[in-house]
C-alpha cells in the first residue's frame, strides 16, 4: 500500500498509571501472561488494514517495548517516539515523530490507548470503514446510563438525556496532515491540553463534525485496580472457552 494510503497506528503508552499500585505502569503489568501493551500490539499486528504501528512511551521503557515485540511476534513494530508530561502532549509527540518519518505522505493514524487492551479485530474494522466514508472515526459507546449534573458531588438539580451521550474511546483516526494542523493552530489559539484527542480536535476546530464508528463496552480503559482483576477474568475465561473448543 503506497504511504498516502496507508494506516498508522499511535500506540499511546506513556501514563505513568499512579492510580493502580504495582510499581509499573499499568500498560506494562503482566495480566494473564503477557504485558497488558501485548494485546492491543497484536490486534494491529494481525489486521490487515493496519500497515505500520509506532508505541509511545517513556524512555525507561522502550527496550521493553522492543523486546516485548519481538517475543510476540510484532513485526509491524515501526518506531518509538518519547512521551510527553500529558496524554496529549504524548500524541502531540508521535505526530512530529510520524511527521519526520512520512515527510510530504500523508497516512491515516490511528491513535489509540495501549490500557484499553480489549481492542479487536471488528472495532477497528468499523473504525476504518467510518474514517473511509467521512475523514475522521471516533470510536464511542452509546450511553445507558442516567445522568445526574452536580456541581458540589452532593446535589442534583439538573439531568442530561442519556439519548444524546455517547463515551468516546480509542483509536480515533485522521489525517497526519490534519493532526499537524491541529497543534499549529492549538499553538495561536493558546491551547495547552486537553482531556483526550477528541476534545482536543472538537476545540481547536469548534463547530467540525467529528464521526463516530461503534465502540464496545469490553474496550474499556484500565483506570483502578478493579479493571485489572475484569481484564484478567475476561482473559481466563476466554482461554477457557479456546481450550474447551481444543478439546471438542
């Protein structure tokens, strides 16, 4: 696939993950037998829509990174870019490193976050096929939950119709050129951070229609504690059920 055509993933594995003891980043925790950055790495490794993937990360752990790949198997493993302070500046990092590496090419780039490790084949298949048809593919979950609005965290006085809520996830893909133009702008407009890449882009460029490609609740970020021992139990139970099938 020429380089104007082709997909890049930006794997995004910079948090330091303070909010779950363990003394690693979480992205780098070992959860049913392979480091949690593994299962998403092998997602993109075995698309076929995905050319090319970068990771992110701090320095500390980029041989890691490397040597985690070569033991899984990650041939599409193209690239390390440092990570920044923020989420954001983290992005805002791989960009120039996609930047430097493309030159005057312009590949899709699929940002995506290496602690949701639930990443599949389908989402990003359906993330692809939104980006084909509008030029931008955020991937959400539509909300079913009721919403209660507080301004102290004792008090309600106000609700938002859940019809209207959707959970924006990862990856979320455009343009390198578009992304680039993104932080220029950000640049004059003053803007520093943000609390996601989407956020981010809906800031910058106010009133754009950003689109949505479905997203699942098994895509979920790794956040506390809890969300290991989940992670853990789904990939148990789905050994179990791949044995099983072995085995019949």
């Amino acid at each position: 696939m020429a380089e104007e055509n082709s997909v890049v993933a930006l794997l995004l594995a910079g948090g330091h993950g303070r909010r779950i003891p363990g003394g690693r980043p979480k992205q780098f925790m070992e959860v049913a037998g392979h480091p949690v950055i593994t299962y998403a790495m092998r997602t993109f490794q075995y698309h076929p829509g995905v050319d090319a993937m970068y990771v992110v990360c701090a320095a500390e752990w980029e041989d890691f990174v490397r040597t985690t790949a070569r033991a899984e198997g990650i041939a599409k493993l193209a690239g390390i870019f440092p990570a920044g302070d923020t989420s954001l500046q983290s992005v805002r990092n791989g960009v120039e490193g996609l930047q430097a590496v493309y030159g005057a090419a312009n590949p899709a780039v699929m940002v995506h976050e290496a602690v949701r490790p639930l990443l599949s084949d389908e989402l990003i298949t359906l993330n692809l096929r939104t980006f084909g048809a509008f030029g931008d593919a955020i991937t959400a979950v539509k909300s079913n939950e009721a919403y209660m609005v507080s301004e102290d965290g004792v008090s309600s006085h106000e609700c938002i119709p859940r019809e209207r809520l959707f959970r924006a996830q990862t990856p979320q893909t455009f343009r390198l050129t578009e992304l680039v133009e993104a932080f220029h702008e950000a640049d004059h407009s003053g803007i520093a951070d943000s609390q996601s890449l989407y956020t981010f882009m809906a800031e910058v460029f106010p009133g754009r229609v950003l689109h949505i490609a479905p997203g699942s609740e098994l895509n979920f970020k790794l956040t506390i504690p809890e969300d290991l021992d989940i992670l853990e139990a789904i990939l148990e139970h789905r050994l179990a059920k791949k044995q099983q099938g072995q085995l019949d």
